[in-house]
C-alpha cells in the first residue's frame, strides 16, 4: 500500500503515507468496479447485437439474489472507505501534545506567520523535521484555506473563528503551499513555500531573527496597556476572575453550565465578554469586538496560555478545574 | 442502417398537431400547451448553455498557459462564476425537468396537459425575470463571488454585481418549486386508467424524486441568498463575523439546497437512461422496483448529506463523521441503478442507434463520476484533495458527463416526438463518440492536477500542472464541437429530416402511441393501459417477433 503512484507528489509530512495508501485502496476498488462494469456492458454490446429488425430481446425482470448481492457488497466495501477514512481524519483533527504552535494570519491576499519567538514571516513557513507542529490559524476578512500538497494537509481559515491543523515534517525540502480557499481577486497568488529543515538548522534559523517580540511578551504588554490587568487580578481579589491556570480547565458559567477554556472561549470573551458570564461576576468588562487586531487576540491568548502553570488563588478563580497538564 | 426497424413504409406528418394548430407569437407567448412551453424552454436553457459554454472557452484558453494572459484575474474570477451560475440555475437544474419533463409526463401518463397549466407558463416567465436579473449582473459589473456565493466574501468584499444576481436566483427558485408542484399533482392525479404507480416509466419517477427536491429544497437555496443580499443592502449581520454572524451558518444553508441540487440534476438524467436502455435493448428493464425506489431513495438522503461539504471548515469530528457515512449511503442506490442498466443489456437485443450510445457514454461517464464521489466523501482522503482540481473534475463528471449527457440522448431519442422528424443518424452518432473522448480528455487530467494539489479556482498555477493543463484544453476543444454537431444538425432536421412516424424505434411508452408530433390534447381518446412499462412480449401492436432462442419459462423467466 506505499506504492507511490506518479501522479503521487512528494510525501513530506507524517499524513503523507497515510492518505497515499488509502488513495492507492480506493483507486483499487474503483478500478475493479469501473473493469468489471466497462467489460460487461462492451461483451453485451457486441454479443446481443441485434440480428434481425423484428426481433426482441428476452424477458427478464430482475433477480432478487442479484439485487442484494450489488446492495451488500457496496455497502461492505463503503464501510471499510468510511473505516478507514475516519481513523485518518481523527488523527488529523486531534493535534498531539506538546506541539510547536506557529500562529498563522490569512489576509487577502497574503499569508503573515508567527513563529513561537515572535520571529514573523510573510508567506513562508519554516518547520523542523520530526516535530509535532500546529497551526492556530485566524483570517482578518474572507475565508481562506490553508494547503500544503506535500504534507496531505488543508484547513479552512474562517473569521471569527480559529481553526487548528497538526502534522509532523518528516523530509528536508521547500514545498509549495496555497490558498484554497476562493477568496477573492489574487485566491491564486496567495500561495508560498514551507521550507522542512533540520531541527539545528531550524534553531540557528530562528536565532537569526530581527528580533519582534514573542507573542507571549506582546501579549503580557498588551495585557497591561489594555489595562486588563486592573481586573483580572491573579490573585483573585480583582472585580474579575484570576486567569491563572484558566486555558485548557474548565469554568462554570452564571447560568450554571460549565464551558472548556480553549483558543474559542477566551476569543469570544475578549471580544464578547457578555456571551458568557463567569459564575460569581458581574458583566463589567467592555467588548473588545473590533478594537483588536487578529495578531493582538493571538498574542493575548499566547499570554493568558503561560498563566496555565501560575498557583490558582483559593477565591476569585475563575476555573473549576485547571487544564494544567 | 435504419432508424425505422418495423416498416419501411413512408410516414407522414399529421394534419393537425401541436406545432401548427395555432399561428403567431402570440399563441406561443401565451400557450398553456405543456408541450409548447416545454419547447419555450428549450429555447431559453439553449441560450444559457450557449452564454455558459462561451464562459467556459474562455477559462480553458486562458489555462494554456501558467501565467494566463487572456485575462486580468478579475475576469477570470468572474468567468468561471458566471460559467457556474449560468450552468447550474440556468441551464442544468430546468434542463431536463423544464424540457424533456414537461413535454413528456402528461404524455407518458395519458394526460391532457399537466394539472396546472397556466402555472407551467407562469413557471417559464419567473425562469425569464430571474434570468433577466442575473443577465443584468452580468453585464453591469460580473460576478466573481464563484457560484457557491461563500460569505462573507459575497455579503462583504466583493466589489462585483453580487445583488441583482442573488436576486434573479431569488426569483428563479420559485419557477422551480412551481414546476415540481406541477408535476407531482399531475403525477398523483392525472394518470390514465390502468396506469397504476408501478407501470410508470422510470422517466416519470425520476420526474416525481426530482420534484420533491425542488419543494423542498428550492426555498431554503432562496432565503439563503436573499439574506446574503440583505446583509450586503442593509448591512444586518447573519454571515459577517464582524456583525456577529456566522460565516459557517452561511454554508450550512447553501449546501442543504445546493447538495440535493446536485441530484436534481443527476435524477432526471437516470430516468431518461432507464427509458432508453429497454427501448434499444427490447426488453423489459431489470429490477424495475429496485430502479424506482433508488431514485426515492437518492432524493430521501440526499437531504442528509449536505456538511460533507464542509470537513474542513473546521466543523466538528463528530458531524464530519455522521456525513461521511450518510454520503456513502447514497452511495449505494446509485450503484444499485448502474448494476441494473447493465444488466439489462445482458440477453437483450441491441440496436446501436444513438440515444443507446449516450446511455452507454452516460453509464462510464456516471461510474466514474460516482466512484470518485466516493474519494471525496472519504474523511482522511477529503483532507488531501478538497477544494482542488479533483473535485472539479468530479462534478464535471456527474453533471456533464453524466446530466449533459443523459439530456443530449434524451433529446435525441424524443426528437422524433416533439418535431415529427428523423435527425441525421450517421452524424448523430459521431457527435456522440466525439462528445464521449472529447469530455474525458478534458475532465480527466483534472482528477490528477487534483492529486497534484493544485487548487481549484486559480487563475495562474505553477508551471510543472502546465502539460495535464493542456490536455484539457485540448479535450475542450473537442468537446465544444461536440455540441455544436447536434445544435446544427437537430436544427437541421426540423425541415429537412425524414418523417419519424408515432414510434420509430418502436418503444412502449403511452408517448409513443400518439402521433409525431402530438396533437394539442395528445390523444384523441385517452388511452387505457392494460401492459406492464417496458413490455415487449405482450404487444402486438408494435409489430416485432417475440425472442428466438430457448424458450422462455411461463412465468417471466425470471432467472
């Protein structure tokens, strides 16, 4: 099943192999029906050929064994496509722990990528081999999508949302990436290159850099010029909830339901803070909805993640149970 | 080669007949005639097939090379949207349904007319105001939001005519949801005495499945684009995530129409093969039940499909999974179909006239179409190849290959019918081998550009796609004369054919038992039907020699 058909690209990534061999299984199947098919209707076509001009051809119904046969055996052969096509999809969708985040911004028409130290490029993506790596991915207009046909991998780019895509790089290489997703004018030029490099080659690549501040550090300054540190006091005594060990735990709501601390609960509470009130809070805080760049939400979501470890005060937490791993 | 196995004799046209009962573009602009409004519409789909081919010239010229330069990128974008709005609204979804449906389900079923025929013309001029809208749009400006209309793309950024043409679908959507009324009131009420449910032809079932789409799908496709105009008018936030809306929600709603749109298409399509097969085979189809509960089964389930769409907008695991497996449900009754067409041919006796060589074209055509569906719908498989040439390529077979291809054969087995004359044999069947090889070398290099990862919509790509590229410009170019033949040559044969006669193949069909061209009230007495569809054995009528070969058992040779 690793047979790399030539119309196979590179395979570059941890999925590659993986999608080659279920595209190899459903190639195989397809072809055996679309011979077997082809072949019958091309012997008919010639062997009942009509000999005379008056005559007919011979009365047959149907057959119900016949019937249940091409009803069951698809079916069987269509479970083990969707099987085998699920196992795949799960693992794409569920990153692993542990992975290098690399935030990633689609914008018509260009893509700005943020490496973990703040070092920031415009439609290239630098990745070592070997490592786990995940894209939090935003867009600051239309839907975009981001490809890499060497890593088997896309992912919508939706506003208002973020969207996460995982896989490890498992060859050294420049390959293309593109947006494909229609997003407008210049959908085709919105494209670069990944470059897979070795983990040392990544490192010295990234100390190379100019020197932005990390989202982390942009995210903390961000925190106090926006003067969310006046509030969300992390010792719980603030007219808001401690952050302290919030991302990843849970947190019980006023209305009594209880919600995950993920990239999309902290989002919608910056910008929203009123869709979902913290058990015990008064709705105070101001919407931020349209006050921040896509870049700042990423950067103060990076800040708000480091506080996973920081000690959650015995009142005024605003978690119930912590993500901390 | 004779088309006309049964008599050699020299028909002539009937004195009287739909086509010359009443002089004047008045009596055609106000007809009630199914059969007339029927050829209103043929006209009308011709034109947006026509404006919709031109569109699609011009993309696979610009494609020859890597950097495009017949046009800006804006054009670009604007003619592949138009290619698809002009298609699929106008030229694909009344195709079959609006010409060959309306002509032929009074016919088939013994009827007069079909139950509302005012609303059938009313249904005609709806299609003529919408499109009107969109041809505006068109013209003032273009449209580049790409036929799937993703917000906020279309209710926010896009600079291009985006309005009036969500208006005109608008508008078209209720000539739809009209003509699917008409039909299933005229399919329940109005059949002939002794024409019980299961001796319709397949044709009318297919009609029947295709019309409770058209019910209810048609309004959700509708509303949904009203709201996409409303959010571009007056700014009210449903999609646009900066007004609180979903972009998301917005593809939810257009795929639960635009999915079943899909079988919309296709549906008819399959009716017109199953009519076909037995006709060119003389024999009864196989598994006539199995046949017709599989279009109900496809039109029933394809409404439960729509978010594999949309496994990679981010929706959740558990959704992606529930629709990977409905998807490969309805996978099954179509498999059901193509393994019973085949089976038909096995034992029958096969003339090699043309409406038999499209259905064969449409079966490959269809199989592959539908197995590469198959890929799609494969979780880990859609990651790779979604939103890439592949799934260019796929549709492209289903509904070229597989509806342009059903509605071709269709027109020409029913032309006889519906002009009264005969069309050129010899090049019909050319046409019909040019069309097959035109079509694959066109679609097919797009199954691998796909694979290849190169996206769909691009108005530019890497060089290395740049040889698959050509071969299907190449194949475009074949294809294009594969439909301009039978433009020529069909017109030709309205005055110059040779007199068809009632049946010409001869077929079984109750249309076939009324002169060609019909009278305006299709039958002199209304015809009582006391034969199963597709029975060859039990009618002396249509002057064959019942089979050689062993003898058949008593009851059916069912083996």
């Amino acid at each position: 099943m690793q047979a790399q058909l030539p119309f196979y690209p590179d395979q570059a990534s941890n999925f590659a192999p993986s999608v080659d061999a279920l595209m190899t299984f459903l190639i195989l199947v397809s072809l055996f029906f679309a011979v077997a098919i082809t072949a019958a209707i091309v012997f008919f076509f010639f062997k009942y050929r009509r000999k005379s001009e008056n005559e007919v051809g011979y009365p047959i119904h149907g057959d119900m064994r016949l019937e249940s046969l091409w009803i069951i055996v698809p079916a069987f052969l269509s479970l083990a496509m969707f099987g085998w096509g699920a196992v795949v999809y799960v693992d794409f969708r569920h990153a692993p722990q542990d992975t290098l985040d690399i935030y990633v911004i689609g914008k018509q028409w260009m893509w700005k990528i943020q490496q973990p130290n703040g070092r920031r490029e415009i439609n290239e993506l630098h990745v070592p081999i070997g490592r786990d790596v995940k894209l939090v991915m935003a867009s600051e207009d239309v839907i975009h999508d981001f490809y890499v046909p060497a890593f088997r991998v896309k992912m919508d780019v939706v506003p208002g949302h973020y969207n996460t895509m995982w896989f490890r790089p498992t060859k050294a290489g420049t390959y293309r990436f593109f947006c494909s997703q229609y997003c407008g004018t210049n959908h085709a030029v919105m494209g670069g290159w990944v470059t897979v490099m070795d983990p040392s080659d990544y490192a010295a690549w990234l100390s190379g850099s100019s020197g932005t501040d990390s989202p982390l550090v942009a995210g903390e300054k961000l925190f106090t010029e926006r003067a969310c540190v006046t509030c969300h006091i992390g010792n719980g005594s603030g007219r808001a909830p401690s952050l302290n060990g919030v991302y990843g735990g849970t947190v019980r709501l006023a209305d009594g339901s209880t919600v995950t601390a993920d990239d999309a609960y902290i989002r919608e509470s910056i910008l929203v803070p009123s869709a979902k009130i913290v058990a015990g809070y008064q709705p105070l805080m101001p919407a931020f909805q349209g006050q921040l760049t896509e870049d700042q939400i990423l950067s103060l979501t990076a800040y708000i993640k480091s506080l996973q470890s920081q000690p959650i005060p015995a009142t005024g937490a605003g978690v119930l149970t912590t993500g901390k791993k | 080669m004779s088309t006309s196995p049964t008599t050699p004799a020299v028909h002539q046209l009937p004195e009287e007949h739909y086509l010359n009962s009443t002089y004047g573009l008045r009596s055609w602009l106000l007809t009630t005639d199914h059969k007339r409004i029927a050829l209103l519409y043929l006209a009308s789909v011709t034109f947006f097939f026509f404006i919709g081919g031109i569109f699609a010239t011009m993309i696979r010229i610009h494609l020859l090379t890597p950097n495009g330069y017949l046009v800006t990128p804006e054009t670009y974008n604007k003619l592949f949207t138009m290619h698809g709005v002009a298609m699929i609204f106008f030229f694909l979804i009344p195709s079959i349904p609006a010409v060959l449906g309306n002509f032929l389900v009074p016919l088939m079923i013994g009827a007069k007319d079909l139950a509302f025929p005012k609303i059938n013309l009313l249904s005609w001029y709806i299609y003529l105001v919408g499109g009107c809208f969109v041809l505006y749009s068109f013209a003032t400006g273009g449209l580049d939001t790409g036929w799937t209309f993703y917000t906020p793309l279309s209710s926010v950024y896009s600079n291009s005519a985006v309005t009036p043409a969500v208006i005109g679908i608008f508008i078209n959507g209720f000539s739809s949801i009209l003509t699917g009324l008409n039909f299933v009131v005229t399919i329940h009420t109005m059949r002939a005495p002794g024409m019980t449910w299961f001796r319709l032809p397949l044709f009318v079932w297919a009609q029947y499945a295709t019309s409770i789409i058209f019910i209810l799908g048609t309004p959700v496709i509708a509303i949904t684009l009203l709201l996409v105009g409303l959010e571009r008018m007056f700014h009210l936030g449903f999609f646009n995530p900066a007004l609180g809306g979903d972009p998301i929600l917005f593809q939810h709603l257009f795929w639960f129409y635009s999915h079943p749109a899909v079988y919309i298409m296709i549906l008819p399509a399959m009716g017109v093969i199953s009519e076909i097969i037995p006709t060119f085979t003389r024999k009864p189809i196989f598994g006539y039940t199995f046949i017709a509960a599989s279009s109900i089964a496809i039109a029933v389930i394809g409404f439960f499909v729509w978010a594999h769409h949309m496994f990679l907008t981010g929706e959740s695991t558990y959704a992606a999974l529930a629709f990977s497996l409905l998807s490969y449900l309805v996978a099954i009754p179509s498999a059901v179909k193509v393994f019973n067409w085949t089976s038909t041919l096995y034992r029958g006796s096969i003339s090699y006239d043309t409406p038999l060589l499209y259905s064969l074209g449409f079966i490959g055509l269809f199989l592959i179409g539908g197995l590469t569906g198959l890929f799609l719908a494969c979780l880990g498989l859609d990651i790779h190849i979604h939103d890439t040439y592949f799934v260019v390529a796929h549709f492209h077979y289903i509904m070229v290959g597989g509806a342009v291809m059903g509605y071709v054969g269709g027109l020409h087995f029913w032309w006889p019918k519906i002009t009264g004359k005969l069309y050129p044999e010899f090049l019909a069947r050319m046409a019909a081998v040019i069309l097959f090889v035109g079509f694959n070398l066109t679609f097919f290099p797009q199954f691998i550009l796909g694979y290849l990862g190169m996206p769909r919509r691009y108005h530019n790509y890497p060089p290395e796609f740049q040889v698959l590229n050509v071969m299907s410009t190449a194949g475009a170019s074949i294809l294009a004369l594969g439909y301009l033949l039978p433009m020529l040559y069909l017109t030709w044969s309205m005055r110059y054919g040779k007199v068809a006669g009632p049946n010409p193949w001869p077929a079984t069909g109750l249309e076939w038992r009324t002169p060609s061209p019909p009278p305006t009230e299709n039958f002199d007495v209304t015809p009582v039907v006391d034969w199963e569809a597709y029975d060859f054995k039990n009618r002396p009528d249509l002057g064959l020699t019942q089979p050689s070969g062993p003898a058949l058992s008593p009851a059916h040779g069912d083996d």
